[in-house]
C-alpha cells in the first residue's frame, strides 16, 4: 500500500511538471518600414567602406581628433563599462545551468570526556546544488544574457559613431568659420575704402550727408558682422578642444590655415531600407531588449510554477585518539526537493504584470527606433539631393559676379566707372562666395549625417541559437 501511494505521488508530480508550459510572448517582433527610399540616392564621388570612411578623407588632422575624442569620451566610457556589465550577467546566467560544487576542510583537536585522551580530527567535504531548469527559464535568461552583451557592445559603438560625427559635424564648421572670417574681413576692408571715397565727394560738396551716414552704418554693421564671426569661430573652437582634449592654442593655429576639399568622398546606400536599418546598432540593441523583456516574462512565470533541486554530498573523515586512527567516509544523493508556490498575496503575479508592461515599452521603443532611423536617413539624403540641385545656380552667381567684378575693373581703368561701383562689385562677389562655402558646408555636414544614420559601418553579428525551452 505504501509502495502504491509513493507511486501514486510520484505520478501526479511528473504529470504536474509536465503539463506546465513556460509561454512568452515572441522575442523578435516585426517594425513597419517603407520598401525603397523615397528620397534620391546620393550619386557623385568615389564610393568607399563605410568604416574607413573617415581614412578615405585624406585628413588626418581629423581622424586624430576623432581618435582623441573617442578616447575622452564619457558616453564612450559609459558604454564600454556597460558591456563589461553584460558579459558578466551573461557568465551568471551560463553558470546558473550548471551545478555548483563547494569544497570544505577542517581540522581539530579536542577532549570529549575528562581523563580521556586527546583526538585529533581532520574532514574533508564536497557538496553539491543543483537548481533543475524543469521551464527552460534559466536557457532562456541566458540566450537572452548573450543578446544584451551584443547589444551592449551595439551600443558602444553607436557612442563611438556619435562622437565621431559630433567631431567631425564641428570640425568642418570651425574650419567654414574662418573661411568667412576672412571674406568677412575683406567686406570690411572694401566698405572702409567706400567710405573713404564717399568722405573726399562729401568733402567736395559732391555727396549729400544723408548718404554719407548710410556708408558709415554700413561699416559700422561690416564691423558688427566681422566680431560675430570671430566669436563664432571662437565658440567652435572651444567646442573641438572639450571633444578632442587637444591644446587649444594648437587647434586655433592649425585650423586658421586649413584648407579642406570642397566635397567629401561619398559612400553608398542603395541597400532597401529593411536591409540598412539592420545595421544600425540603436536599432540592434533596441531589438535584443525586445528580447530581454521577453525573457524577463519568462522568468517571472517560471517563478509562480514548481521548483526542482537536487543537492548531495561527499565526506572523508579521519579520527585520531590513543594511537588509533579511524576513517570515515560518508556520501548522500539528495534531497531531491520540489518547491511549491501556495500564498504570496499576488507578488508573483504582479512581477508578470510589471515584466509585461516593460515588454510593451520595449516593442514601442523598438518601433519608434525603426521610425527614427528611417527619417535620418531620408533627412540626410534630402539635404544631399538640395545641395546637388542647388550647386549649379550657386556655381553660376558665384561666376557672374567674378565677372562683374572684371568688368567694373576695366570700366575704372578706361575712366568708364567709379571706384565704388568696384567696391560694390567686389562685395557682391564676396557674399556670391560665401554662398558658395555655406553650400560646402551644408553639403559636408549632410554626408556626416548619412554616415551617422547608416550605422557608421558597424556590421550585425550572428544570432544567437534560440533555446528550446
């Protein structure tokens, strides 16, 4: 009868732990996006890989400072230590599968009874746990343990990428800065002559005060305009030397006399969308926390099921007393222990709800990662696409107004033209030229957006098998 009954037990709780089943919602889940891109593709140039995009500048002041920012960075730093973090929840999660063994030795010696001889004892122990993965929670925690730590490392690099550009985005702009400083300076100087002319014809009773005042308000705002420009320059600067950590007087002295290409070498991005947003490490990473919430339900579950854990032990003990010594070894397999939730005033239940609410944001954020990346990318190809169709025209104001200028020069020297009319010429080319680098550099700073939307070159590691809960 007792034989029965242990049977009996034992059936219903193989048939109770069999019949439970650990469900989570779908670990990957799908983002809407559009099946082309709608804005034209960037064409010109040489294409190169997009991780050595910076090498194929030819700049190597810039990659320096990329270099060093990168180095400096705390958002880089934050992000690393955040990977380090991931593979030690990874290792956690690996060794939670596996039993744990603890070894022990002890020694001593001691008087049980009065008048009796001293005994001397040594143990040595190895016991062992085991907590049996009957749900499959503890595979799924570690599958999902290694996703984080590739999404963490994801996310390391979309630091290093966010540096590079912010770099880069600053350093064209220092760089732009001074090249209108300098046609800031030549407005000035060309306003200074105007004045000059426009004194001697008030002076001769050729010019009426009204119009002299107009001249000198415009020096005065060429004046204005030129201090603006310096602070600017300043300001940006200042900006590298906090990103790079370089001397600032080295920067100001290097960057005065830079001179940049006007065009920078392109890359492609003719992939489909579906196919270039896998490779983007925010969208990576977003994706594996999908993963991770999943698994987190799982593991909330797994915790309101039984428990199995099987435990056991090894001992040598030696026992030594009079000149006598004795050995005793003693072993156990067991207890084979089941653990069933009965009352917890719905704490279990609660954490599945809490682990649920995180999965919803998780897939929400994901999704909206996947918006996002779409809209940088068709955001960086429409600033391209306005700078090529732009270029022309600019192109072709820029060449009128040169010859303008030629032509004002010939009149003067023919006594067909007055000095101002070539004053007036000449700064009508200079804004035609400034033109001109506000088109580079918003050409320039498109390109670094494209590179920063199009993942920077970071490549999509292979998947993790999935477990088999």
């Amino acid at each position: 009868m007792i034989v029965l009954m242990r049977r009996g037990v034992g059936a219903l709780c193989a048939v109770a732990l069999t019949a439970c089943s650990l469900t989570m919602p779908p670990s990957s889940v799908t983002a809407p996006a559009p099946v082309d891109w709608n804005a034209p593709l960037p064409h010109g140039g040489s294409l190169t890989d997009l991780r050595e995009w910076w090498k194929a500048q030819n700049d190597p002041i810039l990659v320096a400072l990329i270099d060093g920012a990168q180095a400096l960075s705390p958002t880089v730093a934050v992000a690393l230590n955040r990977v380090e973090t991931a593979r030690a929840n990874e290792a956690t999660a690996q060794a939670a599968l596996l039993p744990g063994v603890t070894a022990g030795l002890s020694a001593g010696r001691s008087v049980s009874l009065p008048a009796t001889p001293a005994a001397t004892s040594t143990a040595v122990t190895l016991q062992t746990s085991w907590e049996i993965d009957v749900f499959g929670a503890a595979r799924v925690a570690r599958v999902a343990a290694a996703g984080q730590t590739q999404g963490s490392q994801a996310q390391w690099h979309d630091a290093r990428v966010s540096v590079a550009a912010e770099v880069a985005s600053t350093y064209y702009a220092l760089a732009h800065c001074w090249k209108v400083h300098a046609l800031a300076e030549q407005d000035l100087a060309s306003r200074q002559r105007s004045r000059d002319i426009s004194t001697r014809s008030l002076q001769a009773g050729m010019l009426a005060p009204a119009a002299y005042a107009q001249v000198q308000a415009e020096v005065a705002q060429s004046q204005l305009r030129l201090i603006q420009q310096s602070s600017q320059c300043d300001l940006h600067t200042k900006a590298l030397v906090a990103l790079s950590g370089e001397d600032e007087a080295l920067v100001r002295s290097v960057m005065r006399g830079l001179v940049l290409p006007d065009d920078l070498t392109g890359f492609s991005v003719t992939r489909i969308p579906a196919q270039a947003l896998v490779q983007r490490p925010d969208v990576f990473a977003a994706e594996h926390d999908v993963a991770l919430a999943s698994a987190q339900i799982g593991r909330a579950k797994a915790r309101r099921w039984p428990g199995l854990s099987l435990g056991g032990s090894v001992g040598a003990l030696r026992y030594g007393s009079a000149g006598v010594d004795t050995d005793i070894t003693t072993w156990s397999f067991g207890p084979l222990a089941l653990t069933l939730p009965v009352f917890d005033a719905g704490q279990r239940a609660a954490m599945v709800d809490a682990a649920t609410a995180d999965y919803v944001a998780a897939v929400a954020s994901y999704r909206a990662k996947v918006r996002q990346a779409v809209r940088e990318v068709e955001e960086a190809l429409v600033v391209l696409d306005s700078t090529v169709q732009r270029e022309t025209d600019t192109r072709a104001v820029h060449d009128a107004r040169l010859q303008n200028l030629g032509a004002a020069q010939n009149r003067e020297r023919n006594g067909l033209a007055s000095a101002l009319e070539v004053e007036e010429a000449r700064r009508a080319l200079l804004a035609a030229q400034a033109d001109v680098l506000s088109l580079q550099l918003e050409r320039k700073r498109a390109w670094v957006a494209l590179y920063r939307a199009a993942g920077g070159g970071w490549e999509r590691p292979a998947p993790e098998p999935a477990p088999q809960p």
